[in-house]
C-alpha cells in the first residue's frame, strides 16, 4: 500500500500582514498532482489543518475544495484528518459524518463517556487498497492531546506515551500482530530539530509539552508526525518516526526549511519504506544580509542588487532586512523604501540592531515571578516596541496603550 503523509497546512495563515491563499492553492494544486500521479491508497494529514481555531470561510472552502477534488480525481482514496493544536478540533470534526461518504475520516477530539474515561475505539481506522473494503492496514488517528485527555502518571511524557501504547495494543488484539499499521499523532517529540527563534508552532515555553517519543513507534512501521515544521526523521536512522514538515515556511527562523509530503509503501507482511516527495513553494523567504546584520550602507547596495520587479507579482519573495546602527537613524527607513523601489520582494519587516548599551535598560532578567509582577504591562510593552522597532515608544502610543490595558484590568 501507498501512504501520503502530510501535515501542517495552516490555511488561512497570512504572513506579517500579506495574504498567502495564492501559496496555499498552489500547494494543494501540487498535491492533487502527486495524487493523480502516485494514485496512494490513503493520505495522513496530521493536524494544524488551519492557522487558528475559527478559520475564515476562504479557508474553509480550500479545504473542502481540495477534498472533493481529491476522492473524485481518485475513486477509492481514503483521507484521515486529525486536529493540531491551531485547530479548534470540535470545529473541524463538525463535518465528519458528511465527508465519511467520500472516504475521509476526521479525529477532532478524544470522546470521553460519562465518568470522563477517554473513548479511543474510533481512533482505530482500519483502510485497505484504494476502492477495496478489506482491511490490510491500520491506522491509529490521534488528535492533539490536552491532559484531560489520558490518565496523567508521573509525567506528560510517560502520560502520553503510555495513552498511545495502550491504543496500538488495543489495535492489535483487533486486528492481530501481522497487520501493518500507522500511527498518526501531532506532538513535539524530544529530540526534534526546531528553529532557534520564532517558534511559529506556539510550543510551550520550558519545554513543558516536549515529549520523549521513544516507544510509541513499538508495534507499529511507521509513526506520521505533525506540530514541528521542519521535515526530519526523529529517534535516529533506524526509527519509522517522521514529521512531514509544513509546505511552506512560517516565519523567517524556517527560510532554509524543505518542504513536500512523505511517500509511505508498506509491504504486505508490515516494514515501510519512505521516499520524501520535494515541493517547492510558490513564494520563498529572502533575508539580507542573510545572516546577521549590516551597516545602511551595505544594506542599501545589497537592496540595489536584487532582481528588478516585473508585472506578475505571484512569486515574489518575502523579505526581511536586519540592519545594524551605532545610534538610531531616522531616515534609515526612507532610504530603505527608496533603495526597494522596483524591486520583486515584499517587504516584511525591518530589524534594527543597536548597541547592547542603548537597551540593556530595557532587557530585564525574569528571574522569579514576584519579580514579573512587579513589572507593568506597559514596561513589557515598552521592551516589546523598543525591540521590534528600535525606537522608544511615543507618548501618544504609551497612552493608547495605557488606556486599553485599564480597560482590560477593569
């Protein structure tokens, strides 16, 4: 059988302030592709389906597009969904009895009965070859986990692997130990390669949902990870545990990121082999420099030399310019705009570095919560601005500020 694992879509993400369903249409066009081209029996899509819990009806309509587009370019197609932790998992599950017509499964949500105990029979999805009903693989579709969700023990860590355990036992005293089976589940597993920086993930600071995954891949080929956006094999060369990666970079921490999906064959008597299929992205991620930062001079004749704009806009990349100042130069940015003008990016942001002792006010060490409640939210707000722009917050702006904050406390 022939298994696609893909996971971290995001619809309806829009990257500082541009509108990226060009990109994402482009992505599930290629998809659709692949699918004709490949004919899988199934496709894993392990959660963050959409950027945020309440996704726009364009959103929407991408995804319920492509499905149908899908199971109809490819009669007998079976397609499970499972929720990231974006997702509103109730939201996304709504549909499911609708969808399950066409071949596509949705897990949402854990069920739980009515003393709260976890329900995880309809985690277990048995799929055969595409158009046949007989089951020759199982697939064991988990959703994000919140800790209501499993018995806790003495750790998450413990708590979640022995929850996933307890399933893939359960599944094989089903369906008997010679089936080959996959489990699907969106986690960050200890020992995965993240981004320094701007974990667009949203994992939990202190590492306190970082899970050591070693075990959940025993008694099962292959183990399809979503939530971590850079594609990588987790546990070393001999573990079947992977995250596909996210089609699509989601901040500039994930410029040098590559993107596609994972081809699964599973043979009859179980083992997988796992080819990566490579996509490139509508629209890439520039940096310049392209790394660190520079001085305007440099910055301006590095802005000069980038490829001149012509009238499709459709591929133009993203930019981020890192500039570096001994003291703060009002009319850097105009020189910037100026320098920019035909030029085919889009300007997303500008970083300016300045000296250690310009901000060293500004960067408090936490080192206790009394401390962090002593400090006001505009004082926070103050390090936020000063650190984005490089410039002391107005008067003006501290007031609006003020003023909202009251209004919440209030």
């Amino acid at each position: 059988m022939k298994i696609i694992h893909t996971a971290d879509w995001h619809l309806g993400d829009n990257f500082h302030g541009f509108d990226r369903t060009m990109e994402h249409e482009h992505f599930l066009h290629w998809l659709q592709e692949v699918i004709v081209r490949e004919k899988p029996d199934a496709m894993l899509l392990a959660g963050d389906v959409f950027d945020n819990a309440n996704p726009s009806v364009q959103a929407e309509e991408m995804l319920y597009g492509f499905l149908a587009q899908a199971t109809a370019a490819h009669p007998g197609l079976r397609i499970i969904i499972t929720a990231g932790n974006h997702d509103s998992g109730r939201r996304l599950q709504a549909p499911a009895e609708l969808l399950r017509p066409m071949g596509v499964e949705i897990r949402g949500v854990v069920e739980h009965d009515e003393k709260g105990q976890p329900l995880t029979d309809n985690l277990i999805i048995p799929i055969g070859p595409a158009g046949d009903m007989q089951a020759e693989a199982v697939v064991i579709a988990v959703p994000y986990l919140h800790t209501g969700d499993y018995e806790f023990k003495d750790n998450i860590s413990r708590s979640v692997r022995e929850f996933l355990q307890g399933i893939v036992s359960k599944a094989r005293k089903q369906y008997g130990k010679d089936i080959p089976m996959l489990l699907m589940a969106h986690l960050y597993a200890a020992g995965s390669e993240i981004a320094a920086t701007e974990h667009s993930e949203r994992l939990v600071v202190g590492g306190e949902d970082c899970i050591d995954a070693r075990g959940i891949d025993v008694g099962v080929d292959y183990v399809g990870l979503g939530h971590i956006h850079k594609a990588q094999q987790v546990g070393g060369s001999d573990k079947m545990m992977f995250y596909a990666g996210s089609p699509m970079p989601m901040s500039f921490a994930e410029k040098n990121y590559s993107h596609g999906v994972n081809m699964i064959t599973i043979g009859a008597n179980g083992g997988a082999v796992v080819e990566r299929l490579e996509y490139k992205p509508l629209r890439g991620i520039v940096s310049v420099p392209e790394k660190g930062a520079a001085p305007l001079g440099d910055v301006l004749g590095m802005l000069r030399a980038l490829p001149k704009a012509k009238n499709d806009s459709a591929e133009w990349p993203y930019l981020e310019i890192r500039l570096k100042e001994n003291e703060l130069n009002p009319a850097a940015h105009n020189e910037i705009v100026g320098a920019l003008e035909g030029r085919a990016v889009r300007l997303c942001r500008l970083v300016r570095e300045v000296p250690e002792s310009k901000t060293e006010s500004r960067n408090r060490k936490m080192q206790s919560l009394d401390q962090l409640r002593n400090i006001s939210p505009l004082d926070i707000a103050h390090d936020a601005y000063l650190a984005a722009t490089g410039q002391e917050m107005s008067e003006e702006v501290a007031k609006r500020f003020k003023k909202a904050a009251d209004e919440v406390s209030n």
